[in-house]
C-alpha cells in the first residue's frame, strides 16, 4: 500500500468530517449536556423550593397526633375526631371530603381508626398523588408512635422491665468495613457500589462510541458507492487504501471529539463552580444523597475517596484508549465491508445484525460485571475479542490481572488483524459492485475469491 496516498485520504476524510455542521453541534452540545447531568442534583437542590405538604390528622386512637412532629416538608394538623361522613352516610363521600380539605386548607387527611387494642387503620385521603416520598414519611411517622404506643402500654403491663432498653439492647446493626488488600500491601477501605457506578459508565461508553463511529464509517462508505464518487477515488488509489484510510481518518475525528469533549466539560464545571460556589455544589450533592439531611457521619464520604485513590486513573485512561482504538478497528474494519456490499442504509439491516449482536453481548455482561466481577461469564467475555473492548474495560476499576489484560489484548489486535485482511477482500470487490443486494454468500464468495 502506498502510505502517502492513505495520508491524502486520511487528512480528506478527517476534514470532510469535522467541517461538518453535526460534528461541530455535536462537539459542542455533548460537553454542555455533561456538564447539565453533573451539576443538575446539585442546581435542583440550590433552586428548588417545595411548599411543605398541609396533613390534616383525625385521630381516634387519641395517642398518635401528640408523637407526630412537623418538619419543613411536612406539616400536621390536628383535626381532633372530626366526623368525616355527612348525616345519612355509612361512608365519606368525595364531596364532603373535598369540603373538609377546603375548609381546613389541607392537602391529605389522614384518618386513624383503632382496629383492636394494639392495631391502627390508617386511611388517607386527598384530592393529589401525595408522592411515594412523602407517603413513606408519613407511614414511618404513624408506625413510629404506633410502636412507642406498644411499648409503654407492655412496660404499665409489666412493672419493673423496660422494654424500649431491652429493644436497644438486642437490636444489632452491624456495619461491614470492606478492606481491600492491595498488590503493594497496602490495605484500605474498598467501597465496591464506586467500582461498580464507574465499571458501568465505562462499558456503556465504549460501547456508544463504538457503535457511533463504526455507523460513521459504514454511511461514509454507502454515500460515496451510491453517489458513484467511490469509481473516481479508485481509479487513483487501491481500494485498501480508500478503506484503511476512511478507519483511520473517522479514527481521528473521533479522538478529536474526545479531546474537546473533555476540555470543554472541565471548562464549564469549572465556571459553573466558580459561579456557583464548590462548596454550595458539593453541600446539595451531599443533601441530595441524604434527603433527610442528616450527613452526620463522614465514613462514606471516606469509603469513596479511599476507593477512588486505589483506582489507578493513568492506567484505566490507557487501557480506554487501547480498548477503543483496537475495538474500533476490528467493528470499523467489518462496517467498512458491510457498507461496500450495500447500495443504500436500508439494506445494511441483514448484515449488520450479526455484527453489532456481540456487542450487544458485551454490554449485558458489563453490566453483569457489577454484580460479580469474578464470574466466568464476564472473564470470557472479557477474553474474547468481539466482547473484550467493552466486557474488559468494565473489568479494569475491579483490578483484574495485569496478565488477563494483556492476553485479552493480544487477542484483540491479532483478531483485528484477520478482520481486517477479510474485510479489505471483501471491499475490494464489493465497492464497485453495484445493481445486485448482496448476501453472506456473495461476501464468503469474495473472501475466497484470489487477487
């Protein structure tokens, strides 16, 4: 192959594509909606001002409304043993509750009906869906004093024995410290739900960005074979060329998109802090993990950033980098052939399917990864070449053996390399094919076919 002429296609093909108007939109628009999904807990926290709900208690246990306390959410009022039927009614009506809501200026009332001696009904009414939220609130608040109910009324049974002491007592809450023992012997606090939050973005991600410029290849070959441009590009250059030379320009495009990406959002974080104050950020997104608001203990907060330090970053970037261009090759490679036996997208379905089917496979298994990293399913997965790219980089924050990495590799590369030798056969032909749909049949036909 000529090397200058695949510079000349790479730099048309590199050109043609960030000159694009959707290049440039989509450069642009992805760092802001990455930074909008960072900051967006945080600004809904800053911004938003709930009007705390209005709870109307009708308690005929006469023991429950003194226990229930108001927050800034949630407010009660007492509403004694109002009747909530009308003369002649077995039942309330929708009319009178309404009336009722309305004339105590209300959201919900929430009526309480002793069942037996230790047992309360608790019924609500409102016009509006209260929320789960709240809901769950309010049911905890009533089975609360419900409980302390319980328990003073067995401690007046049974003089001489305290049974909300005896409760704490047995009552256990352990908490497991999970320490990780790491190749250095160093041992440290391991919090896996960070691993698994980060394995899973990561096989998500490739799994996007290969797909993307994969079809970006695939529709830059059907566009140039159907407009006819392909017979002119030939008859200068060999068709190998033309094929490497597309992989390797939209290669590019796609590591330019990725340096911007990153500046771009690490600029408008940066502003959005400076703007907004870090700390007024960090403090929502702490509020928003914890809605109570009650971040007392600093133990998780310590959990994350001990896991966070044991992840090695420099090497998961590497090992990102070399999954998707090594991934990228082997799918652009089989795109590039796929499109060159195609007219027009619409016949791409049946070919392309078997394709794009592995990696569908690997991206269930990465999400697999978060629940056992260690399992089978995801060590082969991680192995075999069509799979390793995205099952394998949802392996990396789990610390997998540095010898299962470079095996899965090597797989990859020499995988690379067959394909592409096969799909260079088969775009050679195919490219200049036209009048006639192929099938798998026609492709096997041009694989054997000699030069």
């Amino acid at each position: 192959m000529n090397l200058s002429k695949i510079r000349i296609i790479i730099a048309r093909e590199y050109l043609n594509k960030v000159k694009k108007k959707s290049f440039l939109l989509i450069t642009f628009l992805a760092p802001v909606l990455f930074a909008g999904l960072c900051l967006l807990p945080s600004l809904i926290m800053v911004l938003a001002k709930e009007e705390p709900r209005q709870i109307g208690i009708v308690d005929h246990t006469a023991y429950i409304v003194p226990q229930l306390v108001s927050s800034d959410n949630i407010v009660y009022q007492d509403l004694g043993t109002l009747d909530l039927t009308a003369e002649g009614e077995a039942t309330p009506s929708a009319d009178t509750l309404r009336a009722v809501l309305s004339r105590y200026g209300v959201d919900a009332i929430i009526e309480l009906t002793p069942v037996d001696s230790i047992d309360v009904q608790a019924i609500a009414y409102s016009v509006k869906d209260l929320g789960m939220e709240t809901g769950q609130v309010i049911q905890g608040a009533i089975s609360r004093a419900v409980e302390q109910y319980r328990i003073d009324r067995f401690n007046s049974l049974h003089p001489g024995v305290d049974l909300s002491q005896a409760m704490q007592e047995v009552r256990a809450d352990i908490a497991l410290i999970p320490l990780l023992i790491g190749k250095d012997d160093s041992i440290a606090i391991s919090e896996s739900g960070i691993k698994s939050i980060l394995s899973m973005i990561l096989g998500l991600a490739l799994y996007m960005f290969i797909m993307m410029f994969c079809g970006m290849v695939m529709s830059s070959v059907i566009e140039e074979k159907s407009s006819r441009v392909v017979e002119v590009l030939v008859s200068s250059v060999k068709a190998t060329e033309l094929m490497f030379g597309k992989i390797i320009g939209v290669a590019l495009v796609a590591m330019t998109q990725f340096l911007l990406w990153i500046l771009l959002t690490v600029a408008i974080l940066a502003v959005a802090g400076l703007a907004l104050g870090f700390d007024a950020l960090m403090g929502a997104g702490a509020v928003a993990a914890d809605p109570t608001g009650m971040v007392a203990d600093t133990s998780a907060i310590a959990s994350i950033v001990s896991t966070l330090g044991q992840i090695d970053f420099g090497g998961l970037l590497l090992c990102f980098f070399l999954y998707f261009i090594f991934g990228y090759l082997l799918y652009a490679s089989v795109f590039a052939a796929i499109g060159s036996a195609v007219e027009n997208e619409a016949d791409t379905q049946q070919l392309q399917i078997p394709v794009t089917l592995p990696l569908m496979i690997g991206m269930f298994i990465s999400i697999y990864t978060m629940k056992a990293p260690e399992s089978s399913i995801v060590y082969w997965g991680s192995m075999i070449p069509f799979t390793s790219p995205i099952v394998m980089l949802s392996r990396i924050p789990f610390n997998p053996p540095v010898t299962d990495v470079v095996i899965s590799l090597v797989a990859l590369v020499l995988t690379f390399v067959l394909f592409a030798w096969l799909s260079a056969k088969i775009y050679k032909v195919g490219v200049l094919m036209f009048g006639k749909k192929s099938s798998f049949k026609d492709l096997m036909k041009w694989i054997r076919q000699r030069d």
